[in-house]
C-alpha cells in the first residue's frame, strides 16, 4: 500500500532528518495532516524563515540571529556571536566542539573561560570528503593570525569519545601539527594542543554528559 503522493513525499523529507525512521517520519506526517492549520503555517514559516534569521559567527562558527543588535545585515564577513564579542572571554583558549549541542553543554558547567570553534559535523572513516564540509580550514587560519598576535594559543579537542570523534580528533590534530610550538619553524610561537579528559567514558556522548563528568573530563585534559 502507497499512502497519496504529498504524504510520501513529506516522509520522504522527514526520512532525510538525523536518527528519524520511515515509521517515525509517518507519524510526523498524520500528525500535520490532523493538526490545525495554524500550527502548519507557522511551521512552514518557521522553516521558511530560518536561513533568512540566523547567521553564523564568522570566528566560532556559532548560529546566531540576524537582527538589528548584532548589526547582521546583507553583508555577514564581520559578524561574530556573543562569545567571541566577550572580552571576559580568554581567546587564547579555543576549545573545538562537533556541534552547538555540546557547545552549550559545556558552558552550563561554567568551567570553561575560553572561546569555541564549531565543525559543524564529524569525520566518518567511510566519507572521505566529509573533512571538506567541516570548519577545519577556518580553524586553522584562525590559530595562525592568533599566533600572530599573541604568540601562544591552547586548542582542546572536545569531540565525542566515539570512533568518528577519534578520527576527527586526530585528523585535526595532523592539521595544525604545523603551528605546535616548534622552535625550529615558528620560534617560540606555538600552539598547543590538549584532548578533552577521557573521564566522559568510551562512547559517552557530550550532549548527553552531565556537568559533573564535563567538568572532570574539562580539568584532566591533556
Ligand atoms: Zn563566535
């Protein structure tokens, strides 16, 4: 049995999100297909409207809201989000985090003083162009001109305990290999580079952490 054709297509699209089913993705659609058309439109807007309203810092790679406070307006080159402008921030210290879920997990534990950067995904061993899609280029432009000015700089590889986390870790840490304080090439201007403690547990995800284990794992970095 087929369901209508709009039905299909919108399971189709729903099959498409992150961790959602075929069955999952049905219900989805019964559920719109009941629901009251306001709830629908303001859904569709909703959807509509996200890629004209938020932004992203062009330093950490955070989503931010386009409006009038944060000046982001056709030309976006400039804009950065609320931890970057903060100068209580130290910008020394960059901790790198898969996605904005763990970035905000680690700030509720309110251990942390330093700036982020986000990827904005994580590298599969089976997709070999998935390091392309990722901030890792602006990362490391960003440490050179940091180490331009400040001479030193501290990167914590935050990324899940997972095999994709591994192999992005690592990936990164071959990636700015180069800009390590190495007297030789960079003088005494180096960055160094610390993994997130291995107290979040093999295969423990950071979203998940709760602010106990984020701050162990935060202080036993290495
Ligand atoms: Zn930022």
């Amino acid at each position: 049995m087929v369901y209508p054709r709009p039905i299909e297509k919108l399971i189709e699209l729903f099959t498409r999100f992150p961790g959602i089913g075929p069955k999952q993705a049905a219900r989805f659609a019964f559920y719109l297909l009941k629901e009251n058309s306001k709830t629908v439109e303001e859904l569709s807007e909703s959807i509509k409207e996200l890629h004209k309203k938020v932004g992203f810092c062009q330093q950490c790679f955070k989503s931010i809201e386009r409006d009038s406070n944060t000046r982001i307006h056709s030309n976006d080159s400039n804009i950065l989000c609320e931890f970057c402008r903060n100068k209580n921030r130290d910008e020394n210290i960059i901790m790198i985090v898969e996605k904005e879920q763990d970035l905000l997990n680690i700030e509720r534990t309110k251990k942390f003083n330093g700036l982020y950067h986000v990827l904005g995904g994580i590298i599969s061993p089976l997709d070999s162009s998935a390091p392309a899609k990722l901030h890792i280029k602006d990362l490391f432009e960003r440490i050179k001109k940091l180490l331009i000015l400040k001479k030193e700089a501290e990167v914590i590889l935050a990324t899940n305990p997972t095999t994709e986390g591994d192999t992005t870790a690592l990936y990164i840490e071959r990636i700015l290999k180069p800009l390590e304080v190495n007297p030789h090439i960079n003088g005494d201007a180096g960055v160094k580079i610390s993994r997130l403690g291995r107290g979040l547990g093999i295969g423990s995800e950071l979203e998940y952490a709760d602010e106990l284990t984020i701050k162990e794992a935060l202080t036993n970095r290495k």
